[in-house]
C-alpha cells in the first residue's frame, strides 16, 4: 500500500506521542522521541508536556539535575536534549560534522592554530570539567597555553568536545549563563565508533520520526549522504523500504506500524523549534508551505505553532496576562474549542514557571504575520482574580 501524505504525517505525530499523551518517565519519553531541541531553555519542558500525560516540570528539572536527561551539541549543531545512554553512540556519529563545522570555519583558520592544537586541550579540559564552569572561567584557563586565540580555541571545542551543559536554575533548569561539565568518559570515541553511531542514531530517528527518507535523516542531522547510505546498507532488513508517493524512496523499521488514514490528530500548542517541524526535507510533514515564511524565520527562529488537525495552523505567544493565538486560517468552532483548552493547561504550567515564555521573540508579531483569526486566552493573574476565559 502506497502511503499517502496524510499517513506519514500520522506516522510521525504518532511516534512523537502527538496523537495521545502517554504517561512515562521523562527521559524514557526524549528516548522515545530520540531528541528535543534544546536552544531555548524552556522548549524542552514545553514539548514533553505536549507528549506526557500529567508531565510535571519538576521531573525534568531532576532528571537534568542527575543527567538522566543531558543537553549538549549534536543534530544540525545545535543544542539538543537526548537520554544520557544516547549521548555518547549520537556524539560518535556527529563528531566529523561537529569538528568540521568550527575547525575548518574561518574564525579558527584565521588563527596560526591547527586542529591538533585544539585537541592538545581535550584531556586537561576534562579534568577542569569536572565541576560546573562558565565559558569565562574556561576561557581563562585556555588563555595560559593559546594567549589572545584561547576564545576562538574555547569556541571551537564547546561544540565537539566531550561536555554537556550543566543546569544553572530559572524557570527551565539552564538560563542564558551557560555552564559546562564534562562528559563522562564513555562518550570518548574510539575508531569504528562513527559508523556505530550513525546505525544507532539512524535507528532512533526512524523510530520517532518514520518513515522517511535518507534525505530526511541527512537533514535533521547535516550527516553526509555518504554516511547515510552507509548505514541504510549496513542494517540490512532491520530497515526496509516502503512506499509513498514522492520520487524519494522512503524507509521505516521492520516492525513498524503506521496509522490509518482516518486517525484524528489532536490540537497540540508546540514549543519553538519543536523537532518534528525539522525532521524532514523542507517544508516538512506539518508544515503547509504557504505557511513557511511565517513561521521559520530567515535567521533560522521558528515559532511556537498551533497544530490543527495535524498541520500547523498558526502560531502562538504569551501576552500580558494569557496566550494569544493567530490562526493563519479560518478554523471552525470544535477546533477553536480545542486548541483553546490546550492553551488553558499550558497557561497553568506557564504560571508556576514563565508566564512570558519566548518574550524576547516577540518582535516577529510586531512584524506582522498573516493572521485571519485571533484569540486570546486569559490566565491566572498574579493576584490570582483572573480565571482561564477566552475573549
């Protein structure tokens, strides 16, 4: 059976646990996930209560707090979320992306310092690491052996080296301050280490984000299609192929499942960068390509969105006092209704936490997006006289 359009969105809503809250432990449900984007502290938190039936904040403050959960460098070089099991075969299949995006760009090539110099700091670090550092106090101790380069040194290795981001408080365990702590030594990759890892990432992409193709997987990770194919052929019929109606060939697990074509797709509020809006070749599974320019801005931002039926809709922000939500489109009143008790639970996490969650990024509505349909939807005021309502 050929899969249509519809069912690989289903498919993937599916696995990332968009059709039904389940109720798991936290860092079983990035697992499942495979990862969540992390660039903004607060997304992590935001798309586990999307996915986790009676998600509590403070389970994922913990599992940060014992690295159960560990965020770190990795897909598309970018902060990510992943189980603390996966760090290390996910690091050995990244690392020649990693060290290639900062030893070859010209802000360490300008320097008279060769990649093996940066390397020379990797075992010293580690030990310096074994405590919560910021990147000032790193820097410093760089500057004893690199002088005025230790900054491009230090900016390299925090993206490829071995370490993780340590928690540092706020609302969302990590604050704009970083802190950084070393890996544990498992994640030192030997040689043969990559192509492992590249299977066992692979793996996990299909089973949260398949079917899909190889140009998928090479997007969501900025692996080479070389490495790519590579592993496709050295899991044999652990991978299989399947068919859809694009020219690309699609591939999913032996074993998977995809639901049917009538499925109803719950409205979901979804934090910004959410993974399953970059898991696939532009515009991806959700995402209506008239849409786009709204929603992934040019310098790479993409906002909270308002999933209707399993396709964005339009976005959503925090506002004085509640949420406003934009609908690109008309919606009818059952969906409304929908996305608008969404909006009423996120506001109570919000309150506990950060009622002005992705603020700063508020300038892209003050720019204008193509909205038919606004509602605002009313939270505890800090008074606490203010009930959810929607106006």
């Amino acid at each position: 059976m050929t899969l249509t359009p519809r069912r690989l969105a289903l498919a993937t809503l599916d696995r990332q646990l968009l059709l039904e809250r389940e109720r798991l432990d936290v860092a079983e449900a990035v697992r499942r996930v495979c990862a969540v984007q992390a660039q903004s502290p607060a997304s992590p938190y935001l798309a586990l209560w999307n996915r986790v039936r009676d998600f509590a904040p403070e389970d994922l403050d913990a599992a940060f707090a014992e690295r159960r959960i560990v965020k770190a460098s990795l897909m598309r070089i970018t902060l990510h979320a992943v189980h603390a099991e996966d760090y290390a075969p996910f690091r050995a299949a990244m690392l020649s992306t990693l060290r290639a995006s900062r030893l070859y760009d010209r802000r360490f090539t300008s320097t008279s310092l060769t990649p093996a110099d940066a390397d020379s700091v990797l075992p010293e670090l580690a030990g310096f690491l074994d405590t919560p550092r910021t990147g000032a106090e790193v820097e410093k101790e760089v500057t004893a052996r690199f002088g005025e380069d230790a900054h491009r040194v230090w900016w390299a290795l925090r993206t490829y080296a071995p370490i993780h981001h340590g928690p540092t408080g706020g609302p969302w365990s990590f604050t704009a301050r970083n802190a950084y702590l070393a890996a544990p030594a498992d994640a030192e990759n030997g040689p043969g280490e990559a192509a492992a890892g590249v299977r066992r990432l692979l793996l996990s992409y299909l089973r949260a984000f398949g079917p899909a193709t190889a140009q998928d997987f090479a997007r969501f990770t900025l692996l080479t299609r070389g490495a790519v194919d590579g592993s496709l052929h050295e899991l044999g019929d652990r991978v299989v192929p399947v068919a859809g109606r694009g020219r690309a060939a699609l591939f999913d697990l032996a074993d998977a499942t995809v639901p049917a074509e009538d499925t109803e797709a719950p409205p979901r509020l979804l934090p910004m960068w959410d993974s399953t809006l970059l898991a696939h070749v532009v515009p991806g599974r959700f995402l209506p390509p008239e849409y786009r320019p709204a929603v992934v801005r040019r310098n790479g931002d993409v906002l909270p969105c308002l999933l209707v039926d399993g396709r964005v809709a339009g976005v959503w922000r925090a506002i004085d006092g509640g949420l406003e939500l934009t609908a690109f489109h008309k919606l009818g009143k059952a969906a409304w209704r929908g996305v608008t008790e969404e909006a009423e639970k996120l506001l109570a996490l919000l309150a506990d936490r950060d009622p002005a969650v992705y603020r700063r990024y508020g300038h892209w509505w003050e720019k204008g997006l193509p909205g038919a349909e606004h509602v605002i939807v009313k939270g505890w005021s800090r008074a606490g006289s203010d009930f959810p309502g929607t106006r």
